[in-house]
C-alpha cells in the first residue's frame, strides 16, 4: 500500500538562527527580517530532505502550502504571504483530512506545538529547521529522511512535546515545559529529548577543567568562539569570565571581546578555536543552538581546532556527537572522533556523525 505523506513547512522557522535571536516565535518580527533581506533557511533544509529520498514518486505526497518548487504532489491548503502558527494548524487540518499516515512538518519546537493540537492520533516528525529543536519529534538532521522513510515498518511511540518558557528564555534561562504528547514514528533516526544533568561532583569537575586550562594556558594568544551551554558558562565562571549561557561568544586573550554574537559579528573576526558542549543526551555539537556558527567560519577552521567539554554525567548519556552543519563537505570534515575534556586532565573519546 502507498505510503500518504502530509508535509507542512514553517516558512519563517529558522530566520532568528543567524541573527541570534532565542527563536522565531514572533512572527511579526521575523517577517519583517526577510522583508529586510534576512535569508530563509528552511527552503534549504526542504532541498536536504527531500533529494535524500531515492524514489519520492513511491509515496504519495499531501501539501499544506504551495511547494511545487521543490516538489509535485496535491496542494491541500493555500497558505497566504504572510503565514502563522494559525495558517500551520489549518494546513494539518487538511492533511487529516486526506487522511495521511504521517505528517512531515519543517521547522522547530514551535511548529511542533502547533501540529500537535491538531493531530493527535497521526504520526508527526520533525525534519529540523527552527531555531529551538528540543522535542524528541525530530531526525537528528534533514538527510535522515530518506533513510527513515525506506526502513520505517510503521511502528511508533507516544512522547512529550516540549518548548520553552519563552519568558524565561529571553532572560537565559532554559526552562521547559508541556504542550502536549504526540504520536511519533520508531527509528534510530529520531533524537531524544534534551536532558539536563546536575549533579554535586559537576561542580568540582568545571573547577578542575578550569584548573587544567589555566595550566596549559589554553586561552593565550588566541581569540576563541565559545558556544551556548550551562557547562560552558560554569567552566568559564570557574575562570572569572561570565559568558552567556545561550549565545555564542568571543574571547580574545582570555577577555570577552563580545557576547551573544550574530552570525556576520562572528564572521568578522579572525577566530583560532570553537570551545563546545554537545546538547545533553542529543549529543548535537553543531547545528543546535548555535547557529551562529556558520559554514564560513567553519571552512576556515579544522577538526582540530574544535575543543568539546562535558560533565562525566552528560557524556555518560550521551554516546554519538551529531552534526547537522548545513553542508555535506563540513559535516564530513567535522566527522570522526573527539577527545572529550570531562575533568583535571580527563579525557573521553566520542564519534561526531
């Protein structure tokens, strides 16, 4: 039986990405970005999707908008110039409807809220394209859905959607909360959601992962990017340096030179290193939360130029680093294996894919 396949995309989802906002939910906002100029990734992230699929004619293919500029298939909802989260709603609607098997949906945590109020009873999944990407609903990157697709036997599993206090995270902190359950597919393709790991020895491990790179002087002579994390913000704050905890940053010397920077603030420097944490039991280094970190800095930098951190508790969660860069040449530069620095010259190993 042919597989019917609902496909909604957010068409604003990932605007803020670049320009270091902490999401795209004000839409007023962000279609006055693209207005101004301000790229749309998620048409990108469409094309990564969608040409991973080896016969996408074997399936048959329900649209909430019109996206015959990507690909052929019945146009079930015509979404206006200007769409919000009502307008995404309506589209899912439609596509139940038709009765589809599965709803595709482009974007991020909010687009997740809006699918699930309206489809509780068919499965959903997210192909990543918003600028927060913590629901366990989504492929760990757009070229997984070919694969997915192919081997999926049509089991699947109830989850938590989650978003963020958005109150809250404009001030910092990342606090989240319970918009609903979904239907979800099974496979290995999908993420897990973010965890968050606090114990009493993490303490003692930023002091002494700070101990070791004042010892070595890492931080001389160099100006470094240093991504978004509570681990990062402890390990710096170990160092007298207040970084922030959801921006990507810049230190030079060992001082900031600048917080919470944008995409063109980071290209305009001449950066040596990029200090990360991967995502708590996502395991994503590049590509979730960060990114500011875009693929211009990233073809001048090498493997060896990325330094990862963690707490023994989270990397012992977390067993694949992933990466989802945006681009197949750096995402296969940036594979392999990393040592990961989780104490007083304590190192382990993980593999990015």
């Amino acid at each position: 039986m042919t597989l019917k396949i609902g496909l909604i995309i957010n068409p604003i989802a990932g605007v803020g990405a670049a320009l270091a906002w902490k999401g795209t939910d004000n839409v007023t906002k962000a279609w006055e970005a693209i207005e101004n100029g301000e790229r749309q990734p998620v048409w990108d992230i469409a094309k990564r999707a969608l040409q991973s699929i080896k016969s996408i004619d074997k399936y048959e293919w329900y649209l909430g908008g019109e996206f015959s500029h990507l690909i052929q298939g019945k146009v079930v909802y015509q979404l206006p110039t200007k769409s919000d989260s009502n307008n995404t709603k309506s589209a899912v609607a439609k596509l139940i409807e038709k009765d589809v098997d599965i709803i595709l949906f482009i974007g991020g945590d909010g687009t997740a809220k809006d699918v699930t109020e309206i489809s509780s009873e068919i499965p959903i999944l997210g192909i990543p394209g918003g600028v927060k990407i913590f629901s366990p609903c989504f492929l760990h990157k757009p070229e997984d859905l070919g694969d997915f697709l192919e081997k999926w036997l049509g089991k699947t599993n109830e989850v938590d959607i989650l978003d963020l206090d958005d109150e809250e995270y404009l001030m910092g902190n990342t606090i989240s909360i319970l918009v609903g359950s979904a239907i979800i597919p099974e496979s290995t393709h999908i993420q897990v959601g973010k965890s968050s790991f606090n114990s009493t020895d993490d303490l003692q491990t930023y002091s002494l992962i700070a101990e070791r790179i004042r010892e070595e002087n890492w931080l001389d002579s160099k100006t470094i990017l240093v991504g978004p994390g509570s681990t990062m913000k402890q390990i710096f704050s170990q160092l007298d340096l207040s970084v922030s905890l959801l921006g990507v940053d810049i230190i030079s010397n060992g001082q900031i030179m600048k917080l919470d920077c944008t995409e063109t603030e980071i290209n305009n420097h001449q950066i040596d290193q990029i200090w990360i944490t991967p995502i708590g039991s996502q395991g994503h280094i590049f590509g979730r939360g960060n990114k500011q970190i875009g693929i211009k800095i990233l073809e001048l930098l090498q493997k060896s130029d990325i330094k990862i951190f963690s707490t023994p508790s989270k990397l012992l969660e977390t067993q694949v680093l992933y990466l989802d860069i945006g681009n197949s040449e750096l995402d296969k530069k940036y594979q392999g294996y990393y040592h990961v620095v989780t104490g007083y010259y304590e190192e382990v190993m993980r593999r990015a894919e």
